[in-house]
C-alpha cells in the first residue's frame, strides 16, 4: 500500500517523564528559569549601583560593620527562596514529571542561583556604574537566555559560539537539569558543568576589594 512504501518502518515512541510529549513540560522550567537569570542580574547590579546612586553606599557598608561580602550576601540572599519556591509550585502544584527528588532540584537551582548572582557582581565591580551596568547586564542576560542550549542544541552552534556559552551560568544550568529531569543519569555526567557553576563564585569574590573601594570613593555617584 501507498503508506507501507512511504513509512516501511513503523515506529514507536516511548519518550521518558513525558509520555504525552507536552512541549509546556519540556519548556516550562528551563524557560522559567532563562527569564529569572536575567531578572537576577538585573536586580543584582541595581541593588549594588543604587547603593552607589543614591549615595547610601557608606550607611550600606556602616550596617554590614564594614564587611563588603556581609554587604552584598544580605541583598542577595531572598532569590535563593524564590528559586525554591519556583521548583515547588513547577513539580508540586503543577506536577511537572521528574525523574530525581527535590533534593537535586533545589540545590541545582541555588547554586544557579548564587552563580548567576556572582556573575553579577562580576561585572558590576569592573565598572559600578548602574546608568551603564545595567545594560551590559541586560546584553549578557538576553545572550545566556540564547546560548542556554534550549532554543538551539548547543553542540550544533558554531564551534566559536558554542565555547562561548559555557561564559553563561544559565547553560551549566540546563545541562544538570536535564539530566535530573529526564534520566537522572549520575554525577558522572555533570560534574564538569557543576564544577563551572562553583567558578562564578571565587571571580565574584576577587572583585569584592574593588566594589568596596568604589563604594568609599564616592566616584562612581555622579555618572550619568
């Protein structure tokens, strides 16, 4: 018959944690969590510019007893309970399938999170100028959000671009998740992306001595 000459092969799928091949279950998180990375580092470089802005950066440092990492920690600090929330109303309300428990889930999206937060701290102390900042931030967030790997498979893009998505801590993200969400495979197969995760953190705190000393000098209040 005409369909046995235009499909010899009959084929069955049988597609793991989603047997339905709801497109919302595959996009709902990952998605969700493209558009936290860049209102994390949006946030994040405008809790710390307008400390400098509105000229409250020495009462700021006042309150932390002079500790800039106090400082920064404490601003930070809600969006790791946001992340966790996500998660639970994503798996718990909306009972999105998984193949791993919370656990996994949780301490992925915190490390994200503080990763991302880093990240923006990173920048931010190379120029603390939110007028500037801001938009640079918004630029590196649109960029992680298109070389996260979810849109486009990643390991197809070209092998420059490809590299240089591995500068985003939302592509590490991805990778972890989906293997916890569809396999749940083993450490074996993350490590190298939860290690890059773990990276973000000791370049954000090296560039801590510096947004401090931009704090006190009050140089960076009248930029436009």
């Amino acid at each position: 018959t005409v369909t046995n000459f235009l499909v010899p092969v009959n084929v069955q799928s049988h597609p793991l944690y989603n047997p339905d091949l709801d497109y919302s279950v595959y996009l709902s998180h990952p998605f969700f969590f493209i558009l936290f990375q860049v209102l994390i580092l949006l946030v994040t470089v405008y809790a710390l510019g307008s400390e400098i802005k509105f000229r409250t950066g020495d009462a700021w440092l006042e309150s932390a007893d002079g500790n800039i990492f106090t400082a920064v920690v404490a601003k930070l600090l809600p969006y790791i309970v946001m992340a966790i929330f996500a998660n639970y109303v994503m798996f718990g309300v909306l009972h999105i399938p998984f193949s791993c428990g919370f656990w996994p889930l949780n301490l992925t999206a915190v490390l994200f999170v503080i990763a991302t937060q880093a990240l923006g701290v990173f920048i931010f102390s190379i120029f603390p100028a939110i007028s500037i900042i801001i938009s640079i931030a918004s630029m590196v967030g649109s960029l992680g959000a298109t070389l996260s790997g979810v849109t486009f498979p990643a390991p197809f893009m070209f092998p420059a671009v490809y590299y240089a998505s591995f500068l985003f801590p939302v592509r590490h993200f991805v990778e972890i998740n989906q293997n916890l969400l569809y396999g749940d495979y083993g450490f074996a197969y993350t490590w190298q992306n939860v290690t890059a995760l773990f990276l973000f953190i000791p370049a954000a705190l090296l560039l801590l001595p510096r947004l401090k000393r931009a704090v006190l000098s009050h140089r960076y209040e009248n930029i436009d």
